[in-house]
C-alpha cells in the first residue's frame, strides 16, 4: 500500500501569510448597568472636597434611603444647583429656601419668589437654544429698611447710599445676585426646559408715593 502525498504548490511573488490562527475575542460579561431615579434628596453632608447626599429611589421602600457622593454623581448635583432656586424640586432645596437657611429678610424671599412665579412659563427649546425672550415687570412692597440694607450697602455708583428720594437705573446679573443671593435668576422644570434672567437689562425702580386720605364725613350732603 502506498501513500501518495501532495507537495504545496509553488510561490511566486511576496505571499504574507499568517502563522498562527487569530484568537477569538472573547465577551465581555455583563455588567450592572441598572439605573435608578431619584424620588428626592432628603438632606447633605460634608464639604466641598467630599460631600454626600441622602437620596430617596423611586419605586423602592420610602424607609430605603441611601447616602451617595456627590464626586460620582455630578448629574445630580448639576440638577440641584440647577434647581436651588425651585422649593418644589426636592426636600433639600425647599428646606434651604423656606427652613433655616433661607434668606433672613422676609421681602428678600418675597421677591425671589415673585421672580420665581414670572419664570412659569417655559420659553426654551430642549435642545438649549433660546426660544422666546420675554420681557417681565414685577413690583411688590419693599420697605425702606429693607431697601437700604440689601441694595444701598452694596456701594453701587447708580444707587446713591443716602436716601435721596426715588431710585431709577439699570443693574448688572451680579449685583443682583449679591443682594439676593444665588439662584434667583433660573426656574427649571420636569423635562430639560428651563427659563433664565438675561445677564443684562435688569431695570430697578424703587421709590415712595406720599398717600392722601380725604376725609369727607364733614361735607354737607
């Protein structure tokens, strides 16, 4: 019995070959990538360098909360600087606003909250562009106490420290926000929308109307 063997055929020309067979790439195992929504952020710990926030899930047991760090988180964190202004947002931000560590003048927190209550209307598009800029006059009472104390104190050139009568000028994002204190210029709301101050065009009028009451019970009629 004889066994007849193929010789390989001839090359001509440069060939690559590969020696040895490629290896198959192997899966990756799945990893958790479950997300879970936040119900509310119930209260913070630490300082800047490492801070934490109690954090309610939807869908689970309210008696289910969980501390995480803000490092690993910054979506969230995003969303509550986003929202500080917002009392309805979460537990955290309403205690700030409205608990004890709101603004100490009442007036103050009634005029954010008047701004608060003139950026209800959404006016941006999802996607961030601007959609509709709208012009908003807000007027409430605002005593001369309180008048001197947050906004003459700040040594603006427009607002004469001494009391001369009526203020009337024009100031600037950041001024306002000295005196008022952050997050009064921005409402947020459930989807990606939200309505912001414009950093220029703040008009603020100030002044008291001296008031006349006519006594008429001793006209003859």
């Amino acid at each position: 019995m004889s066994i007849c063997r193929k010789r390989a055929p001839q090359r001509y020309g440069e060939w690559s070959t590969t020696p040895t067979r490629p290896e198959r790439k192997r899966k990756a195992k799945a990893k958790d990538t479950a997300i879970h929504e936040v119900q509310d952020v119930l209260a913070e710990k630490g300082d800047l360098g490492y801070k934490e926030f109690l954090v309610q899930w939807r869908h689970w047991d309210p008696k289910d909360t969980q501390w995480i760090q803000a490092s690993g988180n910054m979506g969230l964190v995003r969303w509550l600087d986003a929202n500080r202004a917002n009392p309805y947002s979460c537990t955290l931000n309403r205690r700030k606003l409205l608990g004890v560590d709101r603004h100490p003048n009442d007036e103050v927190v009634a005029l954010r909250a008047a701004v608060w209550d003139a950026l209800s209307t959404p006016t941006a598009t999802p996607d961030g562009n601007v959609g509709v800029e709208m012009t908003s006059n807000i007027s409430i009472p605002f005593s001369k106490e309180s008048f001197d104390s947050v906004f003459r104190s700040l040594g603006c050139q427009d607002i004469p420290t001494m009391d001369s009568g009526n203020v009337e000028c024009m100031v600037t994002h950041a001024l306002m926000s000295q005196a008022l204190g952050p997050g009064w210029d921005v409402r947020t709301f459930k989807t990606s929308t939200l309505n912001r101050v414009q950093d220029a065009g703040i008009h603020l009028k100030w002044g008291f109307h001296e008031r006349y009451n006519w006594d008429h019970s001793q006209c003859n009629r």
